[in-house]
C-alpha cells in the first residue's frame, strides 16, 4: 500500500480539504502540522520550493496540494494507485433534497431540511465552510462567543449531522435540470433528487496580472490563515481594502514584520471597527490610489511588485517577500451555465422565496447574493432555500406541509 504523508497549518481549510478527500478513500496518511514549526516549515520549502499548504507526498513523491489531489481524484489515478476497483454502474441514488456547498447557507439548508424529515445529503465541494473557512475570527454572528470560524463550521455540521443530515466528502461535477428528477454527478456516485439547494458560493478573485499564476505558491498567497506563517519576520504585500482585505492583514501581523496594503483608492471600504483597528497599527503601512501591475520573482519565489499611481500612472517596484490578494470574489456557478439563469457577473438570479429559474432548485448564499456576503445572511438564505424546498416537494408529492 502506498505510503502518504501530508503537510498542514493550524487554520487551513484546504488542508482540511485534502485530509476530507483521503479519508473518504479510505486511505490512511501521516499527517505533519508545521504550524509554529519553523523548522518544518523551512524544510517543507526546500523539499518543495512553495510557501503553501497542504503539500502532499506519496511514496515520496511530491505530488501538490488539495487541487492537485482533486484532479488524481478525478482522473481516477488515485484510484489506481490504491488499487481500488473501478465502481459498476448503477442507477443514481435517489434523494428529496440534495444540497450543494457547505457554507452557512449549505448547513442551514441542512438543518432546516433535516428537520422537516427530508433525510437530506449536504455534498461539501472544495472546504468545508466555503468562505467562512479562510477567515480566522468571527466576532459578528449572533449568539457566537468562539474563538474561531472553524468551530463555528464545526457546530454547524454537527447540529446538521445530529438532525439526519448525510454529509458526503466529494465535489459536484455536472449537473441536469432539465427533467425530474434532477441529476447529480459527483467524482465518485450519482445521485437523482426532487428538488436541489446550491450554495457553492463564491471563490477569491485573481488580478490576473503577469507572474501572479507563475509565482502562486511560492510568494502568491490567497489565504493568510493557511500560509501566513511562511511568512514569519517577512514584508509582504497585501492587496484589498474590503473587510476580507483588513481581516486578512490583521491576521499576517502575527507573523510579517511590516505590511505594506496596497488599494485602489485613498481610503479603506472595511466597517469601521476594522478602520479602527487597523490605520494606527505599527506593523501597517498604506499603498493608496495604487495597483499592482505585474509579479515579479526568481526561482526562489516573489521579489517584488510593480506598482502604478492610479492618479499620476507612476511606476515604482516595491520589494516583498510575499503577495496576499482580497480584491472580491468570483461566484462558483460554472457547472450552472445553461441550466439556470445566471445575470452578466455569473451569479445566480433567485427571486426573494430564493426559487431559480427552475421549479425546484434554489438557490442560497454567496452564489446569488453580491451584496452583503455575511455569514449571517447566508445562513437566512439557506434556512428560507429549505423552507421553500420542503413546500415543493410537498406539492409534487401532492400532500400537504406546515402552514397550508
């Protein structure tokens, strides 16, 4: 049997990914956390050349992080190499309610389905957690006194689990809205359901600027929680004057010696509480009314930013270790495309019940709402998402429910 070994941080929701992935393959790993272990983490860079995790070994082979891992998966090359038998063809599985994404919106879908008898499957996708999972503290959700938004994750999913919610590890790949019932594929079952609740929510946002793919990893970071101790008495740079852009670089000044934020404009977008807590401290410097132009490096990683004056179009190259980028989201709705409808900036388009274009599928959280992208938001959207997915499948069902 293969030998795996994984490398981890404390606060990393691509680890927990990877971990989630391996353990729904039954296949056992050593895993070794580097958090707060300097000379792991220096050693790790050797052995790799990155500044990210997870990285995953097999055999000894260096193999990649969580995306990597996704794609043996889905090749079924993690298959072969496990010697596990290739799966006959079956009928889908069929289901009430299947839930896609595991955000507050997907947990509180599940809940509140669960709750109605509905006996619903909850697939994860990516992290568990969705967005929630890259942000360290959460102080703004009502009746939440934790130290971490991974333990308010883990509440979530065990209340969820408690009430009959079946939690599978795996991504959706392709799905059929076009008949009932609806199709479900994943890298591993397929399932048929009566009624669907997205809530895959939205992914970071790329400057797509030269050297920011090529240095990714090794300098280009999307998640301070996960590798900011990389980054241990390094300036780095952090892009973004959102709340995740303050939250994020609140979060480096445990490690980096000096941030220096770089924004668009000349003043912060953040809530106050943030601006407070972040324009006077003594880590934190400002880039205003500056954007970052191109990545640049060597094969030792990120050497520097260029920077333009977005008032005088002035060019400097400012030196850094690291780039940390929260300049917004991208909503995950591509394997939606033609089957819902979507509005121009890809989000779905739900009506205020959370019904799609299609009877019987809604939708919850990030994926349909650019707006306010709280958790406590989402999580209302997933409640009310199951709410209506219960009234639906009532009606088809032709029986009645709560309140009729």
């Amino acid at each position: 049997m293969a030998q795996v070994k994984i490398y981890t941080t404390d606060f990393c929701p691509y680890c927990i990914k990877a971990k989630n992935i391996l353990s729904s393959k039954e296949i056992e790993y050593e895993e070794v956390n580097i958090h707060g272990e300097a000379k792991l983490r220096d050693e790790l860079e050797q052995l790799t050349g990155r500044r990210d995790v997870p990285q995953i070994f097999i055999d000894g082979k260096h193999i990649g992080d969580d995306d990597a891992l996704e794609e043996l998966v889905a090749s079924g090359e993690l298959d072969k190499i496990f010697g596990v038998e290739e799966k006959n063809d079956h009928a889908p599985e069929s289901r009430n309610v299947i839930i896609i994404g595991s955000g507050p919106a997907g947990f509180s879908a599940a809940l509140y389905a669960a709750r109605a008898s509905l006996k619903p499957l909850l697939i994860t996708g990516g992290e568990i957690g969705g967005q929630l999972s890259t942000t360290a503290d959460i102080e703004n959700y009502p009746g939440f006194n934790g130290e971490s938004s991974a333990e308010l994750i883990q509440i979530m999913q065990a209340q969820a689990e408690h009430f009959g919610t079946e939690i599978l590890f795996d991504t959706v790949t392709e799905v059929t809205f076009s008949q009932q019932p609806y199709r479900i594929k994943t890298y591993e079952p397929e399932f048929s359901a009566k009624s669907v609740i997205i809530c895959t929510g939205a992914s970071h946002r790329k400057l797509n600027v030269p050297g920011e793919s090529e240095f990714a990893g090794r300098g280009v970071s999307y998640c301070s929680t996960c590798d900011g101790f990389f980054f241990q008495n390094r300036s780095v740079v952090v892009v973004g004057g959102g709340d995740t852009a303050v939250e994020e670089t609140l979060f480096l000044t445990r490690f980096a010696s000096e941030i220096y934020l770089v924004h668009r404009r000349d003043r912060l977008r953040a809530s106050s509480i943030l601006q407070e807590r972040i324009l006077n401290h003594e880590k934190v410097k400002f880039i205003w009314n500056s954007v970052v132009e191109e990545i640049q490096g060597n094969e030792k990683g990120v050497t520097a930013v260029r920077l333009k004056n977005v008032k005088t179009n002035e060019e400097t190259l400012h030196p850094t270790e690291g780039v940390f980028i929260f300049i917004g989201h991208i909503p995950n709705t591509e394997i939606f495309k033609g089957q819902i409808e979507l509005n121009e900036q890809g989000y779905i388009i739900t009506d205020k019940r959370q019904h799609t274009s299609v009877p019987g599928v809604f939708a919850a959280g990030d994926v349909q709402d650019h707006i306010f992208r709280q958790a406590i938001t989402s999580a209302g959207t997933g409640a009310a998402a199951a709410i209506e997915a219960e009234k639906y499948i009532a009606e088809i069902e032709h029986r009645a429910y709560p309140g009729r």
